[in-house]
C-alpha cells in the first residue's frame, strides 16, 4: 500500500508536464485505446471535412492510417508510463532507496522530458518537411498552392511529430532506467529474478515503435509506402535493440564486475584448499576434500552464471514483437501484390 502511494505521488508530479494529448487521453477516464482512438476519429472527421470542402475525394485507407497514428502515439505513452511504472514498483525490493526518496525517483525515471522529446520531434520535421515537399504522391497530386496541400502536409508532419517525441520518451525512460540500476540496484549474480523488471522494461520500450511502424505499414497495401521499406526495417531493429539494451545496460555493469570480484575470490580460496588436499594425511583428507569440491562447484555455477538479466522468455517475446514489426511489411508487400495481380 505505501509503495502504491509512493508511485501515486509521483504519477500526480510527473502529469504535470506531459503533452496536452497524453492530459485528454488520462481525463477521459476510459483505457488510453479508446481515448487514442477518439482523437483519431477527431482527425479523421477533420480530414473528411476538410477535403469535403475542398472538392477533394478521401484517401480512406492512407488517411485513416495517419489518423491512427495521430491517435497511436499519446495513447501508447500512457500505457507506456503506466507499465515504466509497474516495473518500478516491481523493483522497489531490488533498489537500495528509502521510500521517501522512492517517490522522487519513481517521477525522475518516468518524467516527460519537454525539452529533448520537442528537440528530436523538431529535428526530424526540419528532415522531413523538405522531403514531403518533393514526395510525387504529393506535389504531383497537390502542387504548390492547391489548398489540399497544407492538409496533406499536416496529416503527415502531425504523425511525424507525435511519433518521433514517443519513441524519443520511450528511449529516454529506457536509459534512466540504465542510470538506475547502475547507481540503485542491489545485485546478486547468482539470483537475478528480482532484476528481471529491467529486462522486462526493455521489451515494453521495444513494443511502441514495432507498433507503430506495423500501423503504417498498412500504406503498403496501397504502394503509397513501398520505398520505405528496407529504411523502416532497419530502424525497427536498430530502435528495438536500443530499446531492449538501454534499461539493463547499468545492472550488466555491475553484474560483471560481481562475476569478476566473486570468481576471483573463489579462485584465491581454491588455491587456499588445493594444498591441504594435497598435504593432508589420508583420514584427513576427505574433510578437506569436500571443502575443495564445494569451491569448485561454486566457481563453476559463477561462470555459468548470466551478466545480462535476460530470461528465454523475455528473449522469445522480443524476438516475437521484432517479427511482428517485420512481418507487417511482408504481410503488407503480400497484400500489395496480390491487389497489383488482381487488378493489372
């Protein structure tokens, strides 16, 4: 119970400065899923209306996609936050903290950082304002000054800007949760259950942008995003491995070097027994053998054991969400043939 205050106190400080959308998805007071999905209606319906007046028809399928992620993106980092959250609590008998101080790095690890996440959102829009300008599907549809192409530029340039500060907040939670286990974390070597939250929140920060970009790889039904793909699959890697090595690169620090400190102990008390053993009359020996078998087995459960506080489960399950975020650009190339075959 004083954990889940401790972690309430740190939600209210921290909700502080998050983006208005991610304040309207939390004050509806349903899942975050449908309050995304309320604001990708809301963009939708702009859209609609939008190019309604204009005499332009709808692109249902490329505009509902950037609605969804308009939508994606503040709802994730809510579910995000929440799950960042959960690995705390989970790891609240693993870090060496007082609960008064708890509260304040429980809000120091999850806050929203403004300034970085307008940072990497700007920067991009300054890469890709330039590129949409010469996009064909674009300025030859639109040229310049046709009134669809400031809709066209928004729909895109909002999905741009809402993705990339996500992932960029996704990155920075993942390396303070780094920062926290190379400064907090209680370590042991050979029982690492309680670190596993690490790991844990290593897959979560890979799961939002695999699922992002799974969403828009939906364009590739209709060959709107058929160029991008070998560009978007190398990211999905990079960001996921980024992503899951990020929160367990500070306790990995510090399990190696108690795997190191630990062995080289044992190997000091091995050489300590070896000589007994050998020098012990034959009456004695058993007693000192026994103490020399059990040092051995210790040296040998050290070296065996793990300095990354990975399980085959959490391995199995990023492996899956990597193969989804792949997979829906080889599901959406399928689709995409399949309709050019249908229709050529």
């Amino acid at each position: 119970m004083a954990e889940t205050g401790v972690l309430g106190e740190a939600g209210a400080a921290r909700s502080r400065g998050l983006p208005w959308t991610q304040l309207f998805v939390e004050a509806l007071g349903v899942a975050p899923f449908w309050g995304g999905l309320v604001l990708a209606a809301a963009q939708y319906a702009f859209i609609l209306a939008y190019k309604y007046l204009a005499g332009d028809p709808l692109q249902v399928l490329p505009d509902a996609v950037f609605a969804l992620l308009l939508g994606y993106s503040p709802a994730a980092s809510v579910y995000a936050r929440r799950a960042a959250l959960g690995c705390l609590r989970d790891l609240r008998p693993a870090l060496d903290v007082p609960d008064a101080r708890f509260s304040e790095l429980a809000e120091e690890v999850t806050r929203w950082d403004t300034f970085w996440t307008r940072l990497f959102g700007g920067a991009v829009l300054i890469i890709a304002t330039p590129i949409l300008m010469n996009e064909p599907g674009i300025v030859e549809r639109y040229p310049l000054g046709h009134p669809v192409l400031l809709l066209q530029l928004w729909i895109n340039l909002a999905a741009i800007w809402l993705g990339t500060r996500t992932i960029a907040h996704e990155i920075i939670v993942s390396r303070r949760f780094g920062r926290l286990g190379g400064e907090h974390a209680v370590v042991d070597v050979l029982d690492q259950r309680p670190l596993t939250p690490f790991a844990r929140r290593g897959v979560q920060g890979a799961l939002v942008p695999i699922l992002m970009i799974s969403i828009f790889s939906l364009l590739f039904v209709t060959g709107d995003a058929s160029e991008s793909v070998p560009v978007t699959q190398v990211v999905v890697v990079a960001i996921s491995a980024i992503s899951l090595l990020l929160p367990v690169h500070g306790v990995h620090r510090r399990l190696a070097a108690q795997k190191r400190d630990r062995l080289a102990r044992v190997a000091a008390a091995i050489r300590s027994a070896e000589e007994p053993v050998l020098t012990a009359r034959p009456g004695e020996r058993a007693t000192e053998a026994t103490h020399l078998h059990a040092l051995l087995a210790l040296r040998q459960q050290l070296e065996s054991a793990r300095e990354w506080p990975w399980d085959v489960s959490t391995l199995v399950r990023f492996a899956l969400y990597v193969a989804i975020g792949l997979g829906s650009w080889l599901g959406g190339a399928l689709v995409e043939r399949i309709v050019d075959l249908a229709l050529g």
